[in-house]
C-alpha cells in the first residue's frame, strides 16, 4: 500500500479542510451583496492584523507579481534602489529593477547568513535611494533577515521606502507595518496563509501611498494602487474580477489565525522550528543558515557527506514526505523542508518519522525515535 502524501515543501503549503470547503463553493458573482460583504471584512481584518493604517490589497496573482507591484507604485525610471539579498528571491529583485530603468544596487549575503543593519545603514549613508528591498525569509537559503531592526533604521532616510517581501514570513514571522517602520509589505496567499496560490497581498503605509500620488500615471495599469483603491474600500466597484472563491478561502484562513491568537502563531512557528531543525541535526543534518537568523517557516538542510540527493528524495516521498531540491551553490547538497502554516505536531512528527525510515533505507546509520524524542523535547519545552 503506497503512503499517502504530505506536501512538505516551502509553497504551497498543505490546505486544510476548512480552507479547501471554501475553494469548493459553488462561484458566486463578484458583486453578490455577500461575498462583497465577505471581500471588505477580509481586507479590514488584513489592515488590523498586519497594523497598518494604510491601504491593503488582494489581487489575483502571486508573490512575484507582488513583489513587482510594489517597485512599480514606488518608483520611476531612473530612480536609484538598494536591493538586500539573501538568496535567490532577493536577487529577483534586480532584474525586475533593471527592467524598470531603475538604478540598483545589490548588498548581498553570503547564503546562510544575514546582510547586517551597519551595512545597510553604511550603503544609505553614503548614496540617496528611493526605495530598499529586503526579503524577510529567503525561500532558497532559509535566511531571515532582522526587518525590525532594518526599519528603526531606515527612519532615518526619510527619502527611502522601505519594502520587505514576506512570501515566506507574513502570517508566521513577527511583522508589523507601521510598528516597524514597513513602507510596503507583500506575500501570497500560498505560504503561511495556507491558501493554494493564486492572491499577491499586499500592505501599504501612509509613506507608500504619499509616493504613489506623487509618481503621477504609471505604466501599470493592472498593478495600480490607484486603480485598486476603490475596489478595496467598497468591493461592489469593478476593476479586475477578484478570484472569489480564493478570497472566501483566505478569509477562512485569517479566522483561523485570530481563533489561534497572532502572537500564540508566531511561537507556535518559532518552537516548531527550533524542534525540527534541532532533530535533523541529532540524525546527522546540518542547517544553511546560521542559529541566529534562521527562519521560522522553512528549514535548509544539508546531507551528511556521501549520501545521494535524488536517491533520498525518491525515498523520501516513497515513505510519504515530499519536500523541495536545493537550490543555486547547494543544489544536490541540500533539501529544502517547508514548516509552516496549518500544519499540525501530527504531521511533523510524521514527517521527522519519515526521515528516519529513509535514512534506514539508504543504508544510514540511524537510531529510531531519535530525531521525534528531541522534537518533542524542545518544541514543547
């Protein structure tokens, strides 16, 4: 009998059943006095729970349209930018950058590890930018960056926006708009919210939207703030038509969060991580990033010396657990294990169990229950 399947990669993240009967309602119209009702308490319920004052949107997209979206009601062409990377995902950002006419500058990382504040601050001291990206959690390193910490000190440069990309943060890793000083925060649906993909999300600041009144027309039609303004303050207008049954989907996911409590999420994400990430490392694994900025949401393992990548995720999902390659420098050197959302201590004790059977499989030295009992021990301690 074939194991069934459990969907351990960093997005999209496993649905849940609350989550999934919502995506299976029968499709109302746009403009049913309803689900308009629905739309406008989903994007109050955003506003409140990410603490903004401003603007939040919900449009049919994904993260990367997101992210594109927020440099496009941010800057013009010719503008200068200051990209923090940390991996892959914050590298995306020059070349959405450059496509724009922008002038970008790249302060990176090496993988596993944080750009620090001083650096940050000694680039915006020395040259005027518009706008500075940084990704909270970059999905190929496992790498969170101290975003608190970067907007105290952005405060100071009142001529740069400040936009962080929480695809894979925002509903499992501490953030706060207007509390941390965010000019533009964005993510999808697909990662912490538990929603399949299909919705970028995105917060605005009083700062954000200063700026977008000031750019004048913009090319972007589709990716307007001023275009989706209307449509998020009164949901019965019509610019593009909303994905209606996702918007039912992550209004159930946000009920979800408030019945948890926020900050009970953000420890329940931390505490798992820490468990998880502290098991892998007892059956022999090491983590990418180092202790003091690794992420709550995904975990970048790296093999013992010796032992076969493809081989141990073949295996792996024969014993019921599908998790992601790794990426860049560490591509067959590392997985990459998804820990957030709606997942449950059921299945990440199923998923550490897995991992030990595959190891038993390939012929690694390993002592059963091992990996679980340390879990146990430090996700609950």
């Amino acid at each position: 009998m074939k194991n069934k399947k459990l969907v351990m990669i960093p997005g999209p993240t496993p649905t849940i059943e609350p989550i999934q009967l919502q995506m299976a309602r029968a499709t109302a119209s746009f403009k049913d006095p309803d689900f308009v009702r629905d739309f406008k308490e989903l994007v109050i319920d955003l506003k409140e729970m990410l603490g903004t004052a401003g603007e939040c949107f919900v449009v049919a997209g994904t993260g990367t349209l997101a992210m594109e979206m927020a440099i496009a009601n941010a800057t013009k062409g010719g503008d200068a930018v200051l990209v923090v990377s940390h991996g892959y995902f914050g590298d995306r950002f020059v070349d959405m950058c450059k496509r724009r006419s922008l002038q970008v500058d790249v302060l990176s990382s090496e993988w596993g590890k944080a750009v620090s504040v001083d650096e940050i601050e000694e680039r915006l001291s020395k040259k005027s930018y518009r706008a500075l990206t940084v990704t909270h959690v970059d999905t190929s390193t496992g790498t969170r960056a101290p975003v608190e910490e970067i907007g105290r000190m952005v405060r100071r440069f009142e001529e740069t926006l400040y936009i962080v990309d929480g695809v894979c943060a925002t509903g499992a890793e501490p953030e706060h708009v207007d509390g941390m000083g965010i000019d533009v925060l964005l993510t999808g649906s697909q990662k912490a919210f538990g929603v399949s993909p299909g919705l970028a999300i995105l917060w605005a600041g009083a700062g954000a939207l200063s700026r977008r009144k000031m750019l004048g027309t913009i090319p972007d039609a589709y990716m307007d703030f001023e275009k989706w303004m209307p449509i998020m303050n009164d949901p019965f207008q019509y610019w593009g038509t909303p994905p209606v049954n996702l918007i039912w989907a992550l209004k159930e996911s946000v009920r979800l969060i408030k019945e948890e409590g926020l900050e009970n999420r953000y420890r329940r994400h931390r505490r798992d991580a820490l468990g998880i990430q502290a098991a892998l490392e007892s059956l022999g694994f090491r983590i990418l990033a180092e202790p003091e900025c690794r992420a709550a949401t995904l975990s970048n393992i790296l093999y013992p010396e010796g032992m076969d990548d493809r081989q141990f995720r073949i295996i792996l999902e024969e014993e019921g657990i599908v998790v992601a390659a790794g990426l860049g420098a560490y591509a067959g050197k590392a997985f990459r294990l998804g820990h957030m959302g709606h997942i449950d201590r059921h299945v990440v004790v199923s998923t550490i169990c897995a991992i030990e059977r595959t190891l038993f499989r390939i012929g690694h030295p390993v002592e059963f229950g091992k990996g679980i009992r340390i879990y146990m021990e430090k996700s609950l301690g």
